[in-house]
C-alpha cells in the first residue's frame, strides 16, 4: 500500500464515505470543534473545514481516525473488516517494524520563518472545547525529543496549548518517555530541542498515540503499519528528524527553569477533569509548513475519537497483548473497547490454574501500555472478548462477589475521573481485577453451571436438525 | 469600551478584592486571532466596576473550565513576564 499523507488520506475516506467536507465558512474559536465532537459521539464521518473564519487559505482536517473504520483506511486495511481482523492486522504489522528513509527536500518546508518571525496565531489553532484552558495546536500530532545520554528519539502525543505567539504550555507527565528524558536535561540545566509534527501521515500519528515500550522506534512501528518506510527530513533548526509530508512543523526547546500554566483540556478519558497547573514551556523558534496548510485535529471527550481508538483499543490493546503473550499466558484474545476510554482492558484466557486472572493483572498493570488503566476484566475462553454484551455476562453472572473482585492501591492515573483533585495531584490511584472464571476445581458435571444456550445445552443432533430446517419453520 | 479578560481560580465564591499576580487571557484583542493569548501581570481586581471605576472585565473560571456567572472587575498596573518560575515540587500532572 501507498504510504497516505493527509491529503491522501482525505480522498480515500472521501472515496470510502468516510469524510464530509464542509465549505461554508466556521469558526476556530468552538464551531469546527463542536461539530467535530458531535461527529464522534455519532461515530459519524471525519470533516475537511475548507474556509475559516480569520484564516484565508487555511484548512482544518477534523476527527481524522475517530473510527476504527478510518484507521484501517489509513493503514490500507478493508474498511469493512471486523474489529478483530483490524486489530490482529495492527497487531501483526506493529510487531514487522520497517526502518524510515531520509530525503533531502520535503512538503513540509516548503515554508520556513524563524526568530522573531515566529507567530503560532498564523495558524487556526482551534478553541476545541468551550472553557478549555486556550487554543490547543497540537492534538493529532507527535513530539519528537532525543535522550541526552543514549540518543533515542521518542515520538510522543502530549497535548500541547499555545500561550502566547512563540510559546505554547504542555502536560508531560512523569512516567512518559519524553518525560523522563525532560528530566535528564533538567537536571544538565538544559533546554530539551524538541519538534512536533503537525498532522504527520496517519500511521506516523497512529505509532505516536500507541504507549509503546522505551527503546522501540515510533516510526519503524509506522513503517511497519503501512508496510513501507517513512520518510523524514531533517529539522532545519533542532538536530531532529519529521515525516516530511507533515503538515506543520514546529522546532524549538522545552524550557528547563520555567513554566506556564496550562490546560484544563477535554480528555480522552471523556471528561475535562485535570485543572489549569503550571506545565513545560515549549519555546518555538521555528514553524515550516507545506502550501495551503491543513491543520489538523483530534477532539477527545465521550466516546468514539482517537483517544479510544488508537491509543485504546490499538495502543494499549496491543501493548497488553504483548506482554501477556511474553509472559507465556494462554490467552483467548484481548480488547480495550472504545467506550472503556483506555481505563478498561478485557483479557480472556484458557484457566489452567486459579488465580490466574492475579497472575494477569500483575502483567496488565506492571506494562507500560496497561499501567495507566485502571479495570481489568478477565473472562474465560467461552467469552468472545470482542462481544461486550457476553464480557458484561460472564461480569453478571460469573464474578465471585469476594473471590472474583481485587483491588489494591497503585500509581494515580492524573488524568482518571474518579480520583480527587489530591489523589490526581500526588499520583494515589488504585486498581480493580474482575476475575470472571469458574474455579478451576469445580466439577463439570455436579457443580460448575451448565451455559442455558442453543449451543450448550441440546444435542449435536437436534441443533443440527434445527439449523439444517431453520428456513422451513419459517425463519428469514 | 471596556476590554475582557478571563482568569481560573480554586474558588470564584472566594474570590477576593485587592492588588493580586495572575494569569490573564485576552479575550477582546485588536486582532481576533490573538484571543485566548495568556499574560502574568500585577492587578487590581474587585467585584464591581464602582469599586474599581475604569476598570476592564474579567471573567472568573473553575479550575475545570466552568465560568462564574457574575463578572469581576480588573486593572492591569503592569506586565509581569512571560512565564512563572518553575516551582521544586514533583508533580503528578
């Protein structure tokens, strides 16, 4: 498949009826984001804006993979695929990284300022939510930060908010990878270069979203979800490399001594629950941009939007999946469905052993991609981990009030709704295993419950007779 | 006419009158591409512009975003910079 850019991209969802395009003229300030909002909860199309108000010539590009229908468009997957067949496609592909190319010229510095010059209001930075703590440039693209003493480069989505014309306020927890390099080149007394890609190829914003292990490239997972290299250009100003069909590009440094106060900001979690705090300062001294710009946008909030798709459903989907299937564990499938907004992870298993579902939380939580949900699901290898309507089943009906039910205090997620303000503040969470297996010791016969459905309890012969006679009893 | 700023607070019920440091953002520039800029400058605020005559307006909002329905009054005295210090604390977010 062609690796697509986002103007690529837009014809192929246009062709798919995946895209509306919008013509009359919007407005940044909450318009465009309260139509691309109510697009997602409808789990409805992605939206091309081709006029702005204040903003001649510039185009904004809304919702881009808000649907996992989109995100196999964009890695050249049938639209029309199962969840499944998406998801074990990703899966395969992430796991065949394929290294990124360099080019010399690229789109996007096809325009260049710099210094002084720099004024992020050139761009139509959308008021995504009403109340949101400013116009947030950056929500569908990636930060691209370098580790001051091993030299691995991380591709990160950390939102970020502009502040003025050459600074913009950001929120890079702790636990992140660009955090933890922010903190090495703090504690040099130095400024961390950075550069974010604006509105990058799909799959490059895609490996971006996905909480992937430190020390696995984002772009060789790109290539590897389009099944063919990135290409990518040197920054003119930062020792850093973009895709070069990006839209904007932004170089500059995250300022070690001070901050800004950033946020609140609608989540992917479907709440704005974190309030304005002082957070890093990106300190921008040079924008490139391709002609006739597409800035492009990500609206998180209730479900259905990026946030639950890539970095839910895909990212932590797959990163769970990997660890598990490291750790030997024999399971049956794992999902993170979309409407549990990355906080709920469903893992089935064949149940060789009780307490097997503690062995998996230990896993679950203890890896990067599972770390920051906080409910675990387990359900035996009768239950289609895709079909929510029998995991909320074997929830109801399978899941020891005692027994089946642990929690036990964790690492606060700041960004989970539940926890107070001071809980979210000093990072004091917790986690809750639902442990939806039959006791192994059970006999099959005298104690463990027989399933009341066509399939389990009538025999082979009768079921097949029905079936076989369905139409003629009357059945379309 | 008089311009308007908007400001986050803990609590706009315990809002209190009197010279402060804050955040302001811009929300009726010149140029309508500046809004939602932020600037740290040293004010007067009070409730109401008779306490405060000359004043500009300045909205109140949750630290989650909600604004308070009854605007408050302000007068920048002057520009504090483009940044606060960065604190010692470890922060979860």
């Amino acid at each position: 498949m062609a690796l697509l850019d986002n103007r690529q991209f837009t014809k192929a969802l246009k062709q798919t009826g995946d895209l509306v395009e919008v013509n009359r003229e919007v407005d940044w300030d909450c318009e465009i984001g309260a139509i691309v909002r109510r697009a997602c909860e409808m789990e409805g199309p992605a939206t091309l804006f081709n006029s702005i108000r204040d903003y001649p010539g510039h185009r904004i590009f809304g919702g881009p993979v808000s649907t996992l229908r989109r995100a196999a468009v964009a890695m050249g997957i049938q639209p029309t695929a199962s969840t499944k067949e998406i998801f074990d496609q990703f899966y395969q592909r992430m796991q065949n990284p394929i290294p990124p190319v360099l080019v010399a010229e690229a789109p996007c510095q096809e325009n260049v300022v710099v210094g002084d010059a720099v004024d992020l209001t050139m761009f139509p930075a959308p008021m995504v939510h009403d109340g949101d703590g400013g116009r947030y440039l950056c929500t569908w693209h990636f930060v691209v930060t370098k580790d001051p003493e091993t030299g691995w480069v991380n591709w990160g989505m950390y939102r970020v908010m502009v502040h003025n014309e050459r600074h913009m306020g950001g929120i890079i927890l702790a636990t992140s990878d660009a955090g933890k390099m922010k903190l090495k080149y703090e504690r040099m007394g130095k400024p961390m270069p950075f550069a974010i890609a604006i509105g990058p190829e799909p799959v490059c914003a895609i490996s971006a979203a996905v909480p992937l292990p430190a020390n696995i490239d984002e772009v060789d997972v790109a290539g590897g979800l389009a099944q063919e290299p990135v290409r990518l250009v040197r920054c003119k100003t930062v020792d850093l490399e973009v895709p070069a069909n990006s839209e904007i590009v932004l170089e500059g440094e995250i300022l070690h001594d001070v901050e800004v106060e950033e946020g609140p900001f609608g989540e992917y979690t479907g709440y704005r629950s974190g309030p304005r705090a002082p957070r890093a300062v990106y300190r921008v001294n040079c924008i490139t941009w391709r002609n006739n710009p597409i800035t492009v946008i990500s609206n998180m909030g209730m479900p259905v939007d990026e946030g639950q798709i890539c970095y839910g459903t895909l990212g932590v989907g797959s990163g769970v999946r990997q660890a598990l299937e490291a750790a030997g564990i024999p399971i049956t499938g794992v999902f993170v469905p979309p409407y549990g907004a990355g906080n709920l992870i469903i893992v089935g298993t064949r149940k060789p052993y009780n307490h097997i579902a503690t062995q998996i939380s230990q896993i679950v939580f203890g890896s990067r991609a599972g770390m920051p949900a906080n409910f675990l699901i387990v359900v035996d290898d009768t239950t289609d981990v895709y079909n929510i309507g029998k995991v909320l089943h074997a929830l109801a009906t399978k899941c020891h009030w005692r027994d089946g039910v642990m929690t036990f205090p964790a690492w606060g997620n700041p960004l989970a709704p539940f926890l107070s303000l001071r809980e979210r503040a000093t990072g004091r969470g917790g986690r809750i295993v639902l442990d939806c297996t039959w006791p192994v010791e059970w006999d099959p016969e005298a104690e463990k419950p027989v399933k009341s459905s066509f399939a389990d309890i009538y025999p082979k012969e009768l079921q097949e007779k029905v079936l076989r006679d369905w139409h003629v009893y009357g059945f379309e | 006419m008089a311009r308007e700023y908007d400001t986050f607070v803990d609590n706009p019920d315990g809002f209190e009158a009197g010279e402060i440091d804050v955040a302001v953002r811009e929300l009726t520039p010149d140029d309508r591409r500046k809004k939602y800029l932020t600037r740290y400058v040293r004010a007067k605020v009070a409730p109401s512009e008779e306490e405060l005559p000359g004043s500009d307006i300045l909205w109140l909002r949750w630290q989650r975003g909600r604004v308070f329905p009854r605007p408050w009054r302000i007068q920048v005295i002057r520009e504090l910079g483009e940044f606060m210090p960065k604190k010692a604390v470890v922060r979860n977010q």
